[in-house]
C-alpha cells in the first residue's frame, strides 16, 4: 500500500482556534495567517518503503514525509522541523472514481460520506439550538420527518478519524486534536489537522478481512456477559415497589426479562427538562432503601440490576464536596472548578488526568456499584471537555478533549476487570474517539428523539450503527422508544412497538422511559404492549445462540454484529441502502421507519430468502412487503444454521 501515498500532496499552515462551547455543543471557527504547499526536494527508497524531503518555500524549513510498509500495513509519518511555526496541515490523497466512503465514527443521517466534510472533534449530538428549531418548525408547518438538515450542521457523539473505501481498503489517521476529512472532491480527498499527520492504510480481499485489519490496529470489544442475551433489560425507574410491579407484569405477560435498568439508583432531580438523575454515585437510601438485598434478590430470578454513572457531579451533594477539597475537579483558568451546563443545572467534572483522581473515582464504581452487586451501568457523557480548561496533567485540552471518551471507557473497564466480573458486568457508553474502540465494552447510539425523523429519531439508529461498524466498532445498541421528548414531541405506542421490533434484532434490547416518562407511552402500559414486550424478548432470546457467535467473531477477528448490505453483496444498491442492515451473516432486517405504515419498499440483495414470520420465499430485487405491526420485514438465508433455531413467535419455524 505504499503506492498510496506516491502522490501525496501536504500543505502547511498557521492558525488560531475559536471555539465556543454551549452544553456541549461546540461552535468552530479559526484564523489562518499562512498557508503554503510543501515543495518536493529529494525522496529516497527503501525495502520497506520510502522517504520525502520537502520544503515550506517562504521559510525554506525542511519537513521528512516517511512512508514505510509493514506487513501490508503503510504508514505515512510527517516529522516537522524543532520549533517550526506551523501548526495545520493539510493532506492530499488519492480517491477513485465511484468510491463510497463509510465510518469516520457515528453519522446519523447518512451512510455514504462522499461528496461531504466530515468534521472530527467529539461533542454533543443533540444540540439543543437544533432541537428548538425544528420543534418550532413542526409547530408552525407541521411534522416533516425526512426533512435533513445540512451536513455541516451535525456533531456527533463519537467522532473518529477512520474510513473504510467501498473499494476496500481502510485509513487510519492517528491524530487527536481537531481534524477533517474532505470528501467533496471525487478526484481527491483531503485531511485536514493540527497536528502533523500519521497515517495508517491497508488494503483487503473482502470487507471481513478488512475489519481484521482494521481491528489488529485499533482493538477489539471483549465478550460480554452471558445473561445479557437472555432477554429484555427494562428501564424501571421510582423504587423497588415500582421495579417489583413492572417485572411481575412483565413477566405475567410471558415476556423474558433479564435485566432492569434504573438510573435514578443514585437519586434524581426533576427540572424543566424532565426526570433527572441527580449525579453523586451512591444510592439514594430513601428512594431506594435496601438496594443491595433487592438486587441479590432480583439476580436470583435471573434479572440484573444495572445503573448509571458520567463523568461529572452534582455540585450540591457529598462525593463532589469530597472531591473538589482535594483539587480533583477540572479548574478554569483561574483555578476554580469548572462548571459545566448540561441541561439545566451546572455540573463539575473530574479531572482524570490526576493519578489520585482516576483511581477514587475507578474505586466509587468498583464500591458503590459493583460492590452492591450490579450487573452492568450506562457510562454515560464524555464529550464535554472544555478547550479553555487547566488540567492536573498541564496537557492542551484541546488535543486531549477527542481523547476524554477513550479515557473514560477505559476507567470503567479497569473497575470491571480489576473486580474480577469480566463474566457477569458490563457497561456501554455513547461518546468515542479511536480508544474507545478497545477500551469499551459496547456502544449505544445516544439520545434519539422520541420520534420517526430521519435526522434524530428512530431512522437514525441503522446508518449511525452502520458507520460504527465501519469504523471498528462492532457492538452496538439504542434505547427502544427513544429518549428525547420537548413540547409535542412525545412518544406514540406505534414508535414503541416499531422500535420493539427492530432492537429485538440488535446485540441488546434495553428500553428507555424517556427523560419525561410520564408524557411517554411505555413498555407495559397496557395488554397489547405487554404482548407485544413478550414477543420482541422471546424473539431476542431465541436468538442468543447466534449472537453470543456474532459476538465472539467480533471479539476475535472484529466482524461487526450489525453490518452494511454490502458488507456481503457487492451490488450497487447495496453501497448506499441505510434503511436495511445484516444482522451477521444470515439475517436481513428491514424494520418499518414511517408512521403509518402498514408495508415498506424492501430490496434484497442476490440471494435466497425465507421470510421470517410468514415463511415465503423470495430471491434477489425490490419487494414491497407487508409489514402489520408485530410482523416487521425480517428475512434469513435460506439453507442457513439460523434456519435451524426454533423462533416461538414464527410462522417459518413452527410457531
């Protein structure tokens, strides 16, 4: 792959950042004083590669591009001169015509990247200005929900400089400070950083190789805990008497349950926003007052108790005042603890830079909830450094705030394995860089909004699963139902079952009560719900066996669970198609993404299939399938081992 970088091109630049940051969201823009293309002096061979000399011309300052091969793997090195002024650099490569471009971390709206600017600096997807904007939009026009924004107005929870070509072969650019990848140019695409560039590529015979590849460079999630695979985790929040009434209807339903999950363990704050939990990680003895039994208790019934944890703290309660006496709290400039907005209430975070700091907050999850004996928690947050901040280590946030996610997966794995509850506890976080890859257990894909849209609701869920995947990360979930509800914007029991449907198709089916639950339809509210719940769990259980394989192929070779069309099926509709997804090998999902909607458009690509609830057979083409809720398009390969699994609730399998 050495031939890649042949016709390299690198610019140089200096320039000023300006960044604002309001509740996560980070507005960008900069100054550039000087721009100039690096001349070509010399280049020298080498067995494993070769080397560049180049020149700023207005300076005359030498720069040494090293391009060297490896095992297949190349490597594009840029060594700037000691002292050089310049801090932005622009990078040059080859593209092809008809190439698709995926991954680049969690795009949501789109699948296929070319022909855009793909911003990398990790920040919070639901801005809030967007959000109040299209809430007045609705209001006044009414619901348009395949309305897109443009692409340079989305941020992304997880942001990561990695894209895998529909002509298969990968780049890597190990950066962390902010970064772009220019996609408009059919011709060329251009890397953009502030930090001299180093570059990883290598090529493949097929996409499975490939995610090999890809993953023996950035790492791989492990295998996760048997019991999650036996059934739905319910969120149940208000206490144990709630938690015990919902399981019991549940279960009385004939639904499987393995899991309940309760944010609010720690206790809560209801605000403008909704059903908050309050962040200070011990358990709220009075909404919950013997948790500890209770949850040995529901374990014994086969059902975990899992919780939630972030990085900050809620300034008014007891482990924040132990924590900021102590200085291990990220200061502002004039050393204060920097207070953070997140919704609606400031929050101070902990500085995990500091040695002391990172092993008192490991040891509060390896006490207060692993100690109580917890299943497993959402690790929630992450992108929300402050650029301006001072931190312990004397480190440029701005270079550390795209690593902050990977920081923080990595602090939760190591109180999990340093517990030793590899093979009972897990955690699954929303905000990544290229750590987060090999240091989180698993991902979910954020605060959806409780809605059909494109951009944020439950379409939004397969192309942001699917671009995971292509850039190395393999196991992924989203809350069923969704989460964000503002004004009109509330939850339907359509959108519920829907959402049902499809996460019974997914590694994990764990619902979510929404930030305002009481304005929400939810999981048990009546029979048809119930009956519906009992369904999509049996459904999931039935396919455990298959999974836990998935699983372990990603955990070894790093084959994404979920995967594009194209993944296996090199035809063109398969190259942009963001509305269907392969659950591994032998499963297509087509799920129903429009309200209303009693049959959706399906295309399948060249193959023989069995469609699962009704036993028809169909080959390759477009379809338009009949799809009455409780009966959404799903279709395995005919003559497959899953063809083999005995699913209760399908007609081709003898239910």
């Amino acid at each position: 792959m050495t031939e890649f970088f042949k016709d390299i091109q690198i610019a140089v630049g200096k320039g000023e950042n300006r960044f604002t940051m309001n509740r996560g969201s980070f507005r960008y823009r900069q100054k550039l004083s000087r721009r100039y293309a690096l001349e070509k002096v010399s280049q020298q061979e080498s067995p494993s590669g070769f080397s560049i000399k180049l020149r700023e011309p207005s300076s005359g300052e030498e720069f040494i591009l090293s391009v060297i091969e490896t095992g297949g793997l190349a490597k594009a090195e840029l060594t700037v001169p000691e002292n050089s002024a310049f801090d932005r650099f622009w990078t040059t490569l080859p593209a092809y015509a008809g190439e698709h471009i995926y991954g680049c971390g969690e795009v949501y709206s789109k699948l296929d990247l070319k022909g855009e600017k793909v911003r990398i600096f990790v920040a919070e997807h639901q801005n809030a200005d967007r959000i109040g904007k299209k809430m007045i939009k609705e209001k006044i026009f009414g619901k348009k929900p395949a309305r897109t924004l443009p692409f340079k107005k989305y941020e992304s929870y997880y942001a990561q400089p990695t894209f895998i070509s529909s002509r298969k072969y990968f780049l890597h650019a190990d950066v962390s400070a902010y970064s772009e990848f220019d996609f408009k140019d059919p011709q060329k695409t251009v890397f953009y950083s502030q930090e001299p560039p180093v570059i990883y590529t290598q090529s493949a015979e097929s996409f499975e190789e490939l995610s090999e590849k890809l993953s023996a460079l950035l790492g791989r999630q492990r295998i996760l805990p048997d019991w999650i695979y036996d059934g739905a985790i319910l969120a149940v929040q208000e206490g144990p008497e709630v938690i015990d009434r919902k399981i019991e209807q549940a279960v009385s339903a004939g639904a499987k349950v393995c899991g309940i999950w309760s944010q609010d363990w720690c206790g809560c704050r209801r605000t403008g926003f909704g059903y908050q939990v309050m962040w200070n990680w011990e358990q709220d003895r009075q909404l919950y007052p013997d948790l500890e039994n209770k949850i040995a208790q529901w374990k014994a019934r086969g059902i975990h108790f899992l919780g939630y944890i972030n990085p900050f703290m809620a300034i008014e309660k007891e482990l924040y005042s132990y924590a900021s006496e102590r200085g291990w709290c990220v200061k502002d400039k004039n050393g204060k603890d920097y207070l953070v907005t997140i919704t609606t209430f400031p929050a101070a975070m902990i500085d995990f830079t500091n040695p002391e700091a990172y092993e008192w907050y490991k040891g509060v999850i390896k006490s207060n909830m692993i100690g109580i004996g917890m299943g497993g928690w959402m690790a929630d947050f992450g992108e929300y450094l402050p650029v301006d901040c001072v931190l312990f280590s004397g480190e440029d946030p701005q270079k550390l705030h795209n690593r902050w996610p990977a920081i923080w997966a990595k602090l939760n794995r190591e109180a999990i394995e340093e517990s030793g509850k590899q093979d009972e506890v897990f955690f699954f976080t929303r905000a990544g860089n290229t750590g987060t890859v090999a240091a989180s257990d698993m991902m979910w894909t954020g605060d959806q909004h409780v809605d059909w849209s494109v951009d944020d609701g439950l379409p939004s869920v397969i192309p942001a699963t699917l671009s995971l995947a292509m850039s190395g990360f393999g196991i992924t979930h989203s809350d069923v139902g969704g989460y964000t509800t503002i004004m009109h914007m509330t939850r339907s029991k359509e959108l519920l079952m829907r959402w049902e449907e499809m996460n019974a198709f997914s590694p994990l089916f764990r619902s979510h009560e929404g930030n305002q639950p009481s304005r929400n339809v939810q999981i048990t509210d009546d029979e048809e719900l119930l009956a519906q719940l009992a369904k999509t769990s049996r459904i999931h259980a039935d396919l455990k066996p298959y999974l836990k394989a998935l699983e372990k192929q990603n955990a070894e070779k790093g084959t994404p669970v979920m995967r594009p069309l194209f993944y296996h099926y090199d035809e063109e509709p398969a190259y942009t198609e963001k509305t269907e997804y392969l659950l591994g090998r032998d499963i297509l999902v087509a799920p129903v993404l429009s309200e209303g909607a009693k049959s959706r458009k399906v295309w399948l690509p060249e193959d023989e299939w069995v469609h699962l609830f009704t036993g028809k057979e169909y080959g390759g083409g477009s379809f338009d399938i009949e799809a009455p809720v409780g009966t959404p398009p799903v279709f395995v390969r005919k003559n497959s081992s899953i063809m083999e699994v005995p699913f209760e609730y399908s007609n081709t399998f003898g239910g």
